[in-house]
C-alpha cells in the first residue's frame, strides 16, 4: 500500500512552527550549574522536517519572526543551512518587554540523572501565527505541497495558531494535500481551553491521513481510551497499544496510516527503542531494541520525520516504521534535537545495528 501522494508539487512537505532557540550545558551538566551552553535553532515541527530536508526532498517552513532580532537572523540562518524553504511576517519586538522568540533550557541527563526541561515562552513571538498572514491558495493551489505536518504544540499554543492549523488542515484538503498530524498533547497548553481545543483537535484529526501520538496524546487530545496496561511484558504492552489504535481507527477512520513509539528507559544514556504502526488492516511492529542515546530530546520528532520521508519515497510500509525507526534512534545520538542523516544508507546501517567505521 502507498498513498496516493499530489504530483507536480513544489514541496513535498510543510511545516508550521514557532521557531526559537535551545540552550543546553556541554558535557551534559546540570543546567543550575551553569558554565558554558550551546544554543541551537530549534522547533519540533522543524525537527521532524529535518529528514526530508537532509536527504534531498524540498520542504518549506511556516512562521513569524521578530524584526531586527539577532536570534530571528540566528534561526532564518539556521533554516538555510538545513536546506529549508521558509515564510513568515515580521513582528515588531515593541520594546525590551515586547516579543521574543521563545527558549528551551535543556539539561541532557546522565546516567541516572534523567534529562530536565525548562520552556520559557513569555513574549513568544510565535502565538501570534496567523492565517490571515499566509496564501493558502498559493501556497497548496500553486505552489503544491504533498504533505503537510501538524502538531498539537503549534494547535494549542494560541487561539491564533489554533485557528491557523484548522485553517491549513482545510486548505490541505481542498487541494488533495496529505495531513500528518501529531497530537503532542501538552497539558499547561490546554488549561481553560479544554473544550475549545478538543473540538478543534478532533475536526483535524477526522481529516487527517496520518495519526500519531502516545497513550496520553490519544487520551487527552481526542478523549480514546489508553491501551490496558502491560507490566513488563512486552508483548502485553504491544497488545495495549493496539487496542488502542483499534479503538482511535473506529472514531477517525479517516486516518490511513496511525503511529506511537515504544519507549523503556535504563538509564538517561540506554534505551529500549521501538514503534508500532497501522496501515490499513496491517500491523506493523518494531519491538523496543537497545539503543545509546547522546540526548533523548527529539528522539520522537525524528521517528516521524523518518517515517514522513519513506512515504514520500513511495516505499512499502514495512520501510516506513524502519526507517521511521532508525532515523529517531539518529537523533538520539546528536547533540542538536533533531536528525541529520549524510545520506539514506547511514539510516539504513542505523537500523541494521552496522555501527562499523565507513571508510
């Protein structure tokens, strides 16, 4: 089975976002210790579309910057580099306590200190992403997209850009555009907007032709019961999740392709790594293997860029949770939070578990 993807597109895939910057101590330190950082241009949305971008496909961005800020320059840079097509209005900062774009404080974890994450998103320049500020005729009409990618980060972050991923999942499905939509359910997003956004989640989520999401992202966004719990066995585990994606493929039989990974933390730096996907009547399962992880964030985000890329290819879909797979367990091993694959046999060995040196 492949989907039946638009031809004579300009870009193969889309992403909206709110981009900003992620600051993590080197060497894996605390981050109240301070010293020295590395500060990266980041979003999850742009994570995901790092793996077409990397390997060759084109991919256009969607967002709003901060006029005259040297971070926006830092991320405008930054979005070159990784071979992406970008849009955006320009947002006056209106003074030191005006807009900026927001910051993700990043500690890695190691060993048994697990990884912390402090988001700072006061002033975040990317709430007001608006639809008004984009020609969504042009864009899926003219220009043509094969798939766009949503995620529920971007659709409860302000009624703003809840009403522009609504708006975009519309326009998507006028012109015959594949919808990717990961739930990503964040509960300091949703307070006091339960209601609102679970209706605006759901109508996405009936139009969408790819579904992905955890145990607490089904649940919480769309109101599916979470899978039976397992204990340590996997197997029971696996079975769980199933009759999860069972019951979310009853309520939103739209969907042709549905998605979770499988995750079991050691400690910060040794995972058990797997995936589970639907297509059609078809399972498909990859049950957790070990695996390093450098730094874990982003880890996810790869999973569906990789899997993203494989349908774009119009590969078989056993292919498509491989390397689905592969390239989420890349990202773990990078320092920034999305991956950067050289090419597709570097993803392959990934999967094959060949970490033998290239020459």
């Amino acid at each position: 089975m492949t989907l039946d993807l638009r031809e004579n597109c300009k870009y193969a895939l889309l992403v909206p976002t709110s981009m900003g910057i992620r600051i993590t101590p080197v060497n894996g330190q605390p981050v109240h210790l301070g010293g020295t950082f590395m500060m990266q241009a980041t979003s999850a949305e742009t994570n995901v579309a790092s793996v077409a971008a990397y390997l060759g496909m084109p991919v256009k961005v969607l967002t709003t910057f901060v006029k005259g800020s040297p971070i926006g320059q830092l991320i405008k840079d930054n979005l070159r580099s990784r071979h992406m097509d970008y849009e955006g209005v320009e947002v006056e900062q209106g003074g030191p306590w005006g807009f900026r774009h927001q910051i993700n404080i990043a500690d890695s974890g190691v060993g048994g200190r697990g990884p912390r994450v402090w988001n700072d998103r006061a002033g975040e320049v990317g709430r007001t992403l608006n639809v008004k500020d984009f020609d969504l005729d042009r864009i899926f009409g003219q220009e043509g997209v094969q798939i766009v990618h949503l995620s529920g980060l971007i659709g409860a972050l302000s009624p703003e850009t809840s009403a522009f991923c609504l708006e975009l999942a519309r326009a998507a499905k006028k012109y015959g555009t594949k919808i990717s939509f990961d739930l990503n359910y964040r509960a300091s997003f949703w307070k006091g907007r339960e209601q609102e956004l679970s209706a605006i989640f759901t109508e996405i989520a009936s139009v969408a032709d790819i579904l992905v999401g955890n145990e607490e992202d089904f649940q919480l966004c769309l109101g599916v019961k979470g899978p039976e719990a397992g204990g340590k066995d996997i197997k029971a585990k696996i079975d769980g999740f199933k009759g999860m994606i069972e019951t979310v493929k009853k309520a939103f039989p739209n969907a042709q392709v549905y998605g979770t990974t499988l995750r079991e933390v050691d400690h910060a730096n040794a995972h058990h790594w797997g995936a589970l996907m639907a297509v059609g009547t078809a399972w498909h399962v990859v049950e957790p293997r070990p695996i390093a992880v450098l730094d874990r964030i982003g880890g996810g985000d790869g999973f569906v860029g990789g899997m993203l890329y494989a349908i774009l290819k119009g590969w078989a879909p056993e292919k498509w949770i491989q390397f689905g797979w592969a390239t989420g367990a890349l990202a773990t091993t990078m320092l920034v939070d999305y991956a950067l694959p050289a090419d597709e046999e570097q993803v392959w060995s990934v999967w094959k578990g060949n970490a033998r040196v290239q020459r």
